[in-house]
C-alpha cells in the first residue's frame, strides 16, 4: 500500500475534491487521480463517489476510519527513523564506578535525558575490571571509571583526577596533623576496598614503596560504604574528597602529601566503536563536558 497515496487520500477526504487536494499536496490534478485509482485497483473496493463533491462510499468510509491510525504510525515511524540517524533516539549501555555513579552522574544524566527525552540510558555500576571485560563482550556501550590494565584493545580518554583525602573522626590521633605521609597509617586500622578495586591497587602500589605494606586493614566491598564504617569507629580510610562533601559532624579528612594516591578518571570505550555512532555520540560528549564542569567546580570549592 502506497503511503503517499494514504495521504493523498485523507487530504480528498479532508477537503472534499481532487483539486483541492492536488493544490495542498503540490500535485497535478492527474497524479492525485492516478494515485487513488491505483489504491482503488489495489484494495479491490470504490473509496470515493467522484462528483462535484467527492463522497466517501461505505468502504472508503471503514477504510478512512482505520487508515488515519495508520498514517499517524507511519510518520511516527518516520520521525523516529530520522531521530535514530541523527542519534537523538535509542539506547546507550553506561557503566560506571563510584564515587561517580552517586556524587556526579545523576545530576549530569537528568540535564542530558532532559535534552534528548528520546534516548534511554541504562546504568551498570561496577568496578573497573568489570566494566572493561562487558565493554569488550558488547554489553556495554561505554563506561565511566579509572584507567583500566588493559591495552590497545579498549579506548580511555582521561578526563580528571579524583583527589583524596583520609577520613577520620575529630577525635583520632592523626588529625592533630595538618597533611599525612603513607608512614602515618603505621599502628592504625586502614578500611580497603576490595582487592580488584584499581584504587585499592594504587594505594598499596604507595604503600609499599614507602615500605609501609604490613598494616592493619579491614576490606569492605564498596567504596561509598567505607564513609560510614569509618564513622562507626572501626579504622580510617581514604576516600575521594567528593564523597566527604559534607563532612559529618565529629569527623574530619586531612590530605596527603604529594598526589600519588589521586587517581585518573575518564571514559572508557572500544576503539573500534570510535568514533561512537547514534545515541551514543550524543551521551559521550555531553558526559565529557559535563564531568570536566563538575570536576572543576568541586576542586574549586574544596579549595
């Protein structure tokens, strides 16, 4: 069934002639008439009495009724053909670690859903090593998180530095300093995360350069939990300046010296996805501005 002549056919309808018809739709007067004998011939029933007024027959007016939803779907479908090309429709698979997933990225995904209402996003939080191995097995579309172990196969754009500090309560003998060295962490219980945590890695890679590896730690599987572990009184930790906003009363955070517990952060992809297409080239960018804002106007207040 020819689309064109649906239309064609509702605009007869609509108005009551040919010629009116061929006028709205930029025709000849013959294109229109060939186009609703041609629907005619097709569907094997009279649709229109041709007179000085054109008059719907009882099949053309069952059919009119009923081709109206059809040509709506039709344009609907259209639309929304036009909108995937264009990338402002579909479904983009994120992942992403903490902190990010609860501190950064809900703001940053409603500013984005409210741009482009058409496009679902779906959100999996994971570590690093988990987000890396579902990009590569193609359930995930891209990912937020620190810079992964693996190579050439996955694309990383670094985007900032998650800064940290050492959580702690007021009362705690290391917050009569001012700033901590990786030696102050002897002779007091250190709350870790998991051991595929790249943060976890990065903090014993310090530790044991600075010959301190042999502590007293407590593992706890997530790093947004860690901040209330260490409010209950059972050992301080390191965690991302971001999480610590605000700081609950009787406790305090004090930096470390230098920056080598600071971890990279960016997005992570396939490169034979790079440049993405559809959906997704309108997530990347925007999550790419958006977190360098964000990350900047954080560090700015905590200043």
């Amino acid at each position: 069934m020819d689309f064109k002549a649906l239309k064609t056919f509702q605009m007869i309808v609509k108005h009551g002639s040919f010629i009116r018809a061929a006028e709205e739709m930029n025709y000849v007067q013959s294109t229109v008439t060939m186009q609703i004998q041609k629907l005619e011939s097709g569907l094997g029933v009279q649709l229109l009495e041709r007179g000085k007024k054109a008059e719907l027959t009882e099949a053309g007016r069952l059919f009119y009724e009923q081709s109206l939803q059809i040509v709506r779907n039709m344009e609907q479908l259209q639309t929304n053909l036009s909108d995937f090309q264009l990338g402002e429709v579909g479904h983009v698979r994120l992942g992403v670690t903490e902190p990010t997933a609860s501190f950064r990225l809900p703001n940053i995904l409603a500013r984005f859903l409210a741009q482009f209402p058409k496009i679902k996003v779906s959100v999996e939080l994971a570590g690093t090593p988990a987000l890396s191995e579902r990009l590569l097995s193609g359930e995930l579309d891209i990912a937020l998180c620190a810079l992964p172990d693996r190579g050439p196969e996955l694309y990383f754009e670094p985007l900032f530095k998650e800064t940290f500090a050492v959580f702690m309560p007021e009362s705690h003998p290391l917050a009569r300093k001012t700033v901590l060295t990786p030696d102050d962490f002897a002779g007091h219980r250190l709350l870790i995360t998991s051991e595929t945590c790249p943060y976890r890695r990065k903090l014993e890679m310090v530790l044991r350069e600075s010959g301190n590896f042999s502590l007293d730690t407590m593992e706890i599987g997530s790093m947004t939990a860690l901040k209330y572990f260490v409010e209950a009184g059972l050992g301080i930790a390191l965690l991302p300046r971001i999480v610590l906003e605000p700081v609950p009363a009787g406790m305090t955070f004090r930096d470390i010296s230098g920056s080598l517990i600071d971890m990279t952060f960016g997005i992570l992809s396939k490169p034979s996805e790079y440049p993405l297409k559809r959906a997704s080239s309108k997530l990347y960018p925007f999550l790419k501005q958006e977190l360098l804002v964000d990350a900047e106007s954080t560090a700015f207040i905590k200043q």
